[in-house]
C-alpha cells in the first residue's frame, strides 16, 4: 500500500503516489538551479510543468487515476535531464537529441508570432513545409475567384487552434517538445524582445516580401479594427435606445406615463393587475436582461472594460430563465381567458315609421369628442375612457331582407371568457344606447363597458331587416357603422350612404341612382370586343356603335337548338 499525495502541475490538481512526488520535485528543483541564469527561467519552468501536466493526462486518461513512480521517470527521459537542459553535461555526444523524440510529430495550428491576420499560411507552411508567402499570395489570388480564397481563410481561422504554449509551437514546427527544446526556444523568443527594444536586428530575419505582407496585414487589420468599433458604436447606440424604448414601454404599461398610444394588450384594459405585474417584470427580464449583457459586452469590447464576474453572469442567466417562465404561465393563464364564448341575440322593438322609408343614422357617443382619454386607436378599433364606462368604437350594422312586412331590429352581443357563464356575465355588462324619432333610427358607433371591464373580445352589431318593397336611407356619415352590406349592385359600403336603398326580390337595391348592376357589371367586365355573351340563360350580342362595323354586324348570327336567330345591336 502506497501513500498519496495531491499536487498541482501546470495548474492540473493531480494524484501521486509520494516516491514519485519525491522524485518530480527533485527533478524540477534541479531545473530551477540549472536555469539560475538563464532568461525567462520562470516562464521556462512554468512551460515544463505545463508539459509534464499534458503527459500525465494523456496516462491517466488509459489507466488508473494516480501518477506512479514509472510514469514520472517516463517523463523525465522524454523531457531530458537537468545537465542536458542546461548545456552543462559533459558526458553528451555532439549532435545528440535531449531527451526522448517520441513526441516530435507535426501539428496543424495557426502561427501568432508570424501572422498577417491570423496566422493560418504560417501555421499550414510550417506543418507543409513551404514558406508562406506562396500560401498568402495563393490565397490572395483566390479571392478573385468569386470570394473563394476569403471564405477558405475565415473557415480556416475558425477552426485551427493557435499555437499558445511553447509545447504547441514546438509540436507546430515539428520539433520534439523537450526541455531543452523549451528553454532555447523561449530564449530565443526573449532575445528577440530585446533587440527589438534596443533597435538591432533579430535572429528571425525575414524576406522583403515577408515585410510587405506585414504591412499589408497590419493596414487590413487596423482598418477591420476601426469599421468593427464604427459599427460596434452604432449596435450600442441602437442598444441604448432599445432599453430606454423597454423602459417607457414598462411605465406604460404600468399607467405612469399618461398619453402614451400603448397596444390594448399591453395596458391594463387588457390584463388584470396580477397579469399586469406579471407581465411588466416579464418582459422586462427577458427582453431587458440580454440587451443589457449585449450592451456590456459590446462596452467591454469597445473600451476595454473588465469583463463581468463569472458569478453575475451567472445569476442574469438564472434571472431570465425565471422571467422567461413567468412569461410562459401569464401567457398561458390569459389565453385560457378566450378560451369559451358566448352569444345573445336580441330583437329591439322599434317604431314602424309612417312611410315605408327608414332612416339609418349615426348615433355619436356622449362624451367621445372632448373630456375622453383616448386608450387605443386605430382605422378598425378604438378606445376611449370617460368618466366611470369606456367606450369601444367597434359595432358593425348589415341589412337584410325581413320575414314579414314590418321593419325589424336584431342586436347581437358576444364576449369570451375562461368558462361559459363567465363569457354569459361579460355580455351583459355591455351598454348599447339606442335612439329612434319617427322614421329616424339612431344606432351607436360603440358600445360602453363599465370602467375596470377587461377586454375579452365583446363584439356588438345590429341587423337591420327590411320588408320587400320599403326602402332605408343611408345618412351621410353611416359608413363608420355598416358593415359589407350586400346589395344587387355591388356597391361598396363608403359609396352607399346618402342614397335610399329598396328592398326588391333580386335584393338591396337603389332605384333610380344609375347605379350599374352586377348583371351590367358582368357584361362591362367580360365584353371587351364585339361578341356574345350569355349570363343567366340570356344572350346578349355586343357589337360597336363605329359606323364602320355596323355592317359586320349585319351579319351576327346566333344558332340556338337548330334554329338561326339574325340579331343585331349596337349598344355600347
């Protein structure tokens, strides 16, 4: 039975039994005293220890979960004896390889340190073994070929990791990933910053080409850079407006910003205080909570703020995961609000007028011109609040032909509701005014509800019955009230007020108004030449009055059941 120990390596927590612990430690202690002088001794040993935590995973990923003594010495002939690191081991052969080559193989990564935009041709040149300035002027000519070479580059710069580490440069550029290895090249790396700062030339020296290439990508990238932060300026700008929209949207909904032309379904004729509540934090959660994380992402981006604590980000995750439940249930409880309606059909007793000619007109709402808040308003819906009632401007007047010989009056009334008696309740604290003088009938353009009613689709309209024979005149102003009422000529509901509409066996129709009828309609829209044209068992022949084709028409002749009829007509 061997005794354990818990350790970090390269910051990886670790098992290890304690012989091997003692034997790891002597070994990176040595390291550390060869390296005394060395530059970047700190970085060289935190690289090491890096690669020693990527071994150990490798073997604990096949095998049990605790570093043994053996995988330690594994490691240690792979990476090389302190001496060797050092260069101090008199014993080595000239042109011997520290440390074991089983590691040295090719890995495919994109090259920072020699990079025009992302370092993808260094990367693939190194693994190829070509330079890479064939790779970016392959690439470049590429984009000539419908975008081919850019869309190729940006895939690439997705998917290939960057070599980061010092192992991962080495496993780039095939070289075996050794201590040694490690050390010369962070070395390396070091004397280059420094003759870099002191202004002498570098070890790496590059091609004039190379140069170029750098300049080129150094212009591409500032000028990425710049539209990237014009238009990241500009999505946060939009984003700062979008919250200031949510935030007057929420005080509307609320009832704290008077005035505001807020939708009937956000406001609380729509949804009752616990619907109300419910919702305003809701949207104001799922909506609010990623356009705020959008819009500190795009301020950290822009000026280089500190990134959100993981904690915060975490607790605005779980916030909206709650708003967006809450949304999901209000939703649902307000749609189980519709679910059953009701309907109540009445007929109103009206007064017959003397002749035999009604007139229909507009009944205004008391009120609705001043001392109202207008709530909601469109060409097909509004509301208003006045006084203790609201008024919704919503009723629908048809005409249709009546059983008897009496004008009547059919109201009828509809609602929704959760059940259907509750739908049954809603109806009748519908308040429709009626008012009739004589032959003049007056009906409402809306219907009151009493003030604190919720809306849940109450609907009034009128059916107006009128007996064979007797007529109702249209006033001017009555097509806010009648609704696609069918009549003989087809005539639109906007162009029958002001006119006196009979009630005859083909329908509604307004005699000696020159009106055309549907049958005349028929012909206009399907002659438009000279021809024959045959509507409800009729045939009518179509010829032009030009003088010139009166006597082509002499000739129009019509076969009907074996017999020649000669006919001819020159009406237009």
């Amino acid at each position: 039975m061997n005794k354990t120990v818990t350790v970090n390596i390269g910051g990886s927590v670790f098992h290890i039994e304690e012989h091997a612990y003692e034997q790891l430690k002597q070994y990176l202690d040595a390291l550390r005293r060869q390296l005394s002088g060395s530059e970047g001794r700190d970085e060289i040993l935190q690289d090491i220890e890096s690669r020693l935590a990527e071994m150990f995973n490798e073997k604990l990923q096949h095998a049990r979960q605790v570093i043994t003594q053996a995988q330690v010495s594994e490691a240690m002939e792979i990476m090389g004896r302190p001496e060797q690191v050092a260069g101090t081991d008199i014993n080595e052969e000239p042109g011997a390889t520290t440390g074991s080559t089983s590691s040295s193989y090719k890995r495919l990564y994109r090259d920072a340190d020699d990079k025009v935009i992302g370092g993808v041709c260094s990367g693939i040149s190194h693994y190829i073994g070509i330079d890479p300035v064939w790779l970016r002027l392959a690439f470049a000519a590429a984009f000539f070929i419908w975008g081919a070479g850019l869309w190729l580059y940006i895939i690439l710069l997705i998917i290939l990791p960057k070599a980061r580490t010092t192992a991962e440069k080495l496993e780039m550029k095939g070289q075996p990933v050794t201590a040694k290895s490690i050390k010369d090249t962070i070395e390396e790396e070091v004397f280059d910053i420094k003759a870099r700062l002191s202004g002498e030339k570098p070890k790496n020296n590059r091609s004039a080409v190379s140069n170029f290439f750098d300049a080129l990508g150094a212009i591409l990238v500032a000028g990425i850079k710049f539209i990237v932060g014009f238009f990241g300026a500009i999505i946060t700008l939009v984003l700062g407006a979008l919250l200031l929209a949510l935030f007057f949207l929420l005080l509307a909904m609320a009832g704290w910003l008077p005035g505001a032309d807020v939708p009937v379904f956000l406001t609380k004729y729509f949804l009752d205080p616990v619907h109300l509540n419910a919702g305003i934090i809701s949207v104001g959660i799922v909506v609010g909570v990623p356009l705020l994380l959008l819009l500190n992402k795009l301020i950290q981006r822009l000026f280089k703020t500190p990134k959100l604590p993981k904690p915060v980000r975490l607790t605005a995750i779980s916030i909206w995961f709650f708003g967006a439940v809450m949304a999901s249930f209000t939703t649902l409880s307000i749609t189980r609000e519709f679910r059953h309606s009701a309907t109540q059909k009445n007929i109103i007793p009206i007064q017959q007028p003397t002749g035999d000619t009604l007139d229909l007109e507009v009944l205004p709402m008391e009120g609705d011109v001043s001392g109202g808040i207008v709530i909601s308003s469109s060409p097909d819906f509004e509301i208003t609040e006045k006084g203790d009632s609201m008024i919704f401007y919503d009723v629908k007047v048809d005409i249709q032909r009546a059983a008897g010989r009496e004008f009547e009056l059919v109201r009828i009334c509809s609602a929704k509701g959760n059940t259907g008696k509750v739908a049954q309740s809603r109806i009748s604290s519908i308040g429709v005014p009626i008012n009739q003088t004589d032959s003049r009938l007056l009906l409402p353009e809306g219907f009151f509800l009493p003030s604190g009613s919720l809306y849940r689709g109450q609907e009034v309209s009128f059916v107006l019955k009128v007996p064979d024979g007797k007529s109702v005149f249209i006033s001017e102003g009555s097509e806010v009230i009648i609704y696609d009422i069918k009549n003989v000529t087809n005539t639109l509901d906007e162009d029958m007020t002001g006119k006196t509409w009979t009630m005859t066996p083909a329908g509604l129709e307004c005699i000696g108004c020159g009106l055309p009828t549907l049958e005349d309609e028929d012909i206009k829209n399907t002659v438009k030449e000279e021809g024959v044209v045959i509507i409800d068992e009729k045939i009518r022949v179509k010829v032009p009055s030009d003088s010139t084709k009166r006597e082509e028409a002499k000739d129009v002749r019509i076969r009907v059941g074996g017999k020649e009829i000669i006919h001819v007509s020159t009406e237009e």
